[in-house]
C-alpha cells in the first residue's frame, strides 16, 4: 500500500514538473491541499489523487491550454459552480477541483452555525468539507491549516444522522411493504440497506464522515480501533447480517430481516439519543 | 413481549417520538425507558422492577401506572407479543 509521505512526494513532483499552479495565476490561488482516500488511510496504488484548489476565480478554460498540449489526456470539465481537471501522469491519476473561496466560506458558515436545512446539502459540499478534514496542504500552508481549524467537525458530525433521520420512516415502511407483501428477497434487500444506512449515521456521529458507502469497512475498522470501549458492536451486527442466508428459502429471509430490523432500532435509538 | 419490527424512534427538537406507519406518537421517559429496555432483550417484569428501583414510588402505583402505559404501547401496536 502506498503511504501518504510517498503520495504526497509523487504529487509535489508532479505539479512541480508541469508547474501546475503557474497555469492558474489569474485566478489567484489561496491555497490547495491534496486529500482523497490515500490521505485518508484506505485508499492503495490504484487510487486516484485529488487535488483541491481554492482560489478567488475559478479557472476558464483556456488557461488550461498550455497545460493540456503538454497532457493531451487531460480534460476540463465546468460544474457552473466548480471546476474540475483530470490528467493521468506517471501512472498516478490526479482530479483536481477548484472552488471559490467565497463557496468554501459559505459551506463552513452553514456548517458552523447550523443554518443549512439539513436536507439541502450537496453532495459536494458536504464532500469538500469532508475532505478538508483529512487534508495535506500543497500551497500556503497557514491558509489552509486556519481554514481547517475554523470547521466546527461537531456540528459536521451531524449532518449525515439527521438527514438519515428524516428518512429512515419512509425506508422502514418500504421493508414493511414489501415483507407483508412476501416479497422477503426485496425485503431482506432493504432492511439490509437501511442497516447499512444506519451503521453509516452511527460512524458519522462518531467522525466517520467519509460519504461513500464503499468505504464502509474501512470507516468500521478505524472507528473500532480509536474505540476500543465502544457502545455497540458493529462487527458482530454484520456478521448476523451476513450469516447463512439462503435467498430461496422464505424462512432464512424472514429470520434475517428481523435480525436486520432488529439491529437497526438498537443502533437507531442509540443515534436518536446522541444526535 | 417485543417491540414492533416496523417501529422506530425519532428526536425532533428534543423531543422523542414513535414513529410506526404513517403515525407519530409522543413518548414520555417511562415509555421511552420501557420501549429502549425491550430493545435490549429484556422481559416485562425485569423493566418493571428495574422502574421500581429508579423512582421514589409505591409498587401498587408503579404497578398500576406500568400497566397503563404497557397497555397504550400495546394498543398502538407498538409493543407485540413474541412469538
């Protein structure tokens, strides 16, 4: 597995070769931090690497010219109110997203002083934030470390389980729907999501914050590790779930969609508590 | 007895509802304790005693305000028996 120090090596030499941030002049950089899974500890070789560029302007596509010729793989792509690069260099492949110091400000002004509606965030905002947090700064260091410090991670800890929250009635019904129904495959299916949507809200409670699912293993194990005297346990939670099941025999499903159920009004109540 | 399968617990402004289908019920501490210990695996009379230890009160009227509550939890289903 590659470690954050060689990663974090390999993407100075990169930007340095290409003199990256000299492409962007214009848009008058504040500072960047390289982030994704590698930094975050569960990413390997084949990850990519993501760059975060905050800057006053975003970039216009043709200061991205000169970049481009000497990396004809590259592309740009315009999000309206971000802008994203790619490029593949020396079998590292790098995303680099740049965003508006203003955005970034409005993003950690909503977090700290709780005056976002919780369902309205974007997934790219409540990324960003999240991707701050396990940062390395490549550019004006102090600009960087102040914009971290200013995040108030409590509050961010909240986002996922109340917005969780709001939904977890509707899923529940929908378990209920398709069991009485007897349809136990579908119904296994959901209860099965719903818990893993709950293990999710229980490790963001706990600043497991990372927004994909796919890293769910890797957020259990570090969360287990940091807390060693932990309420619930989640391992034991999926293995029940994960136990036998027999998809032709009615009576295994039935039995594993009340364990399913069963785990998450533990695990819900615990967040309704803690939230 | 065991809690509805279907039935969750949801914190709104401090306050904590039981939510089952499409109906919100407003739980007070007792029936809170009483739905997280059924959780947990425990038996009706083991909750009760544990009740009994927690607050300065007789055991008729524990007894009785118990069985007001346990009765409420199973009329809306909430509460439903084992097997």
């Amino acid at each position: 597995m590659i470690s954050v120090e060689e990663c974090l090596e390999k993407t100075e030499e990169v930007l340095k070769k290409y003199k990256f941030f000299d492409n962007f002049e214009k848009c008058s950089i504040i500072t960047a931090y390289a982030s994704g899974s590698i930094f975050e500890g569960f990413g390997n070789e084949n990850s990519d690497i993501d760059i975060f560029v905050i800057v006053d302007k975003l970039p216009e596509e043709n200061m991205f010219e000169d970049f481009n010729e000497k990396n004809p793989n590259s592309m740009f792509f315009n999000k309206n109110n971000y802008i994203i690069i790619t490029f593949r260099v020396e079998g590292l492949a790098f995303d680099v997203e740049f965003h508006t110091k203003k955005n970034i400000e409005d993003y950690i002004t909503n977090v700290n002083e709780n005056t976002k509606e919780i369902r309205s965030y974007t997934n790219i905002e409540y990324d960003v934030l999240h991707r701050i947090k396990y940062g390395v700064s490549l550019y004006n260091r102090e600009r960087f470390e102040a914009m971290r410090k200013g995040i108030k991670y409590n509050n961010f800890n909240s986002i996922i389980p109340n917005c969780y929250s709001d939904y977890t009635s509707g899923d529940l019904l929908d378990v209920k729907g398709a069991f009485y129904n007897k349809d136990y495959a579908t119904a296994y299916y959901m209860s099965s999501n719903l818990l893993f949507q709950t293990i999710n809200a229980y490790l963001a409670l706990h600043g497991e914050t990372n927004p994909k699912m796919k890293w769910i293993f890797k957020k259990i194990e570090r969360y287990e590790k940091e807390n060693i005297e932990k309420d619930i346990d989640l391992k034991l939670i999926l293995d029940k779930n994960y136990k036998s099941i027999d998809i032709y025999n009615n009576d295994s499903l039935i039995r594993a969609i009340q364990d399913n159920l069963s785990s998450f009004q533990k695990l819900n109540t615990y967040i309704q508590r803690k939230r | 007895m065991k809690l509805n399968p279907f039935f969750s617990i949801k914190k709104q402004d401090n306050e904590y509802f039981g939510l089952l289908d499409y109906e919100a019920y407003e739980l007070n501490d007792t029936s809170l304790f009483i739905l997280e210990s059924l959780q947990e695996g425990k038996q009706i009379e083991e909750i009760k005693l544990e009740l009994l230890n927690m607050y300065d009160v007789k055991e008729k009227k524990l007894d009785k305000d118990f069985q007001k509550i346990v009765n409420s939890l199973k009329n809306e289903n909430i509460i439903v028996s084992s097997d």
